[in-house]
C-alpha cells in the first residue's frame, strides 16, 4: 500500500493520498461548513421566507450600482453557473422580488433588477442574518483563530484561481 501513496520525486518521496490527520481535518471542515450553511439556510427560510439562493441575488443586487447586473455579471459574481441562476431568477421574478429589463446597451442582453418589494425583504433579513453569522461563526472563536481562518481561506482561494488561470 504505501508503494501506492508514495511517489518519488527527485529523490524524494512525496505522499500521494492525505494522511488520516489530513482526512479528519477536511472531514471536519465539510462537516463543519455544512452544518453552519444548514442552520443559516433554516433559519432565513424560516424567519423569512428567502432561501440562501435569493439571499445571494439580493446581496448581489443591493450592491450593484443601480441595484441592477447584467445577467452574467450576477453570475460571475455569486459564482453561480448560467443555467442555475436562470431557474433562480424565474422564481424570484414570480415572488416579486426582482424583474429582469432588457439591457439598454445590448438587445441580446437582461438586466436583473431588485424591486422595493425585493429590497424590503433582503432589508428585513440582513442585519439578524448577521447577528446569525456572529453567532454560529464569529463568537466561539477567538481573534487568533478568526486570523487563522481567513489566511487558510485565502491561501485555498490563491490555489484555486491558480488552477483555473492554466
């Protein structure tokens, strides 16, 4: 077996499989990273009626200048694939929430746009969503550890814009 993890490298040996520390830890962090999208998903569905897509559209859009995205920009900027956020958009066009304009600049194009009604809810659900994320995520860590997150995240991220730039 260890002829199997093992490869040479210069003279070297390298692991080719995570060691059984190394599964524990990405077990715990899928684990972990679930469970606190789980709760956060219930509870915006519970106390508000929004699911965690709309809550990502509506951020997405409040944001926006305008409070307006082409439909490719919203895309790319909740990394969603095309498709998915077509089906998205169809139902929270029919809840009221945004309207898609054809895009004045290119007749081949929309724009997605947050109604009032659509503002009203994500108004509604920001801040106790937050107060959500500071409870699950911010407040059983201490500064040091929140530190440690985001350097870990960052360096995650770096790696996979660098697979994706090749």
């Amino acid at each position: 077996m260890r002829q199997l993890e093992e490869v040479a490298v210069m003279g070297q040996r390298r692991r080719t499989y995570p060691t059984v520390e190394e599964l524990r830890a990405w077990r715990d962090f899928i684990e972990t990273a679930e469970a606190l999208r789980s709760e956060l998903a219930s509870r915006l569905q519970k106390e508000f009626a929004l699911s965690p897509g709309d809550y990502a559209v509506l951020l997405a859009l409040s944001e926006a200048d305008g409070l307006r995205l082409r439909s490719s920009g919203l895309a790319t900027a909740i990394h969603w694939e095309r498709s998915r956020l077509s089906h998205q958009l169809g139902r929270m066009e029919r809840r009221g929430l945004i309207r898609r304009d054809g895009c004045a600049t290119d007749n081949r194009g929309a724009e997605v746009v947050l109604t009032d009604q659509g503002a009203r809810a994500f108004r509604e659900a920001a801040l106790p969503h937050l107060r959500a994320i500071r409870e699950l995520f911010v407040e059983p860590l201490t500064q040091e550890q929140i530190a440690a997150v985001g350097d870990t995240m960052a360096t995650l991220r770096a790696r996979l814009a660098s697979l994706t730039d090749t």
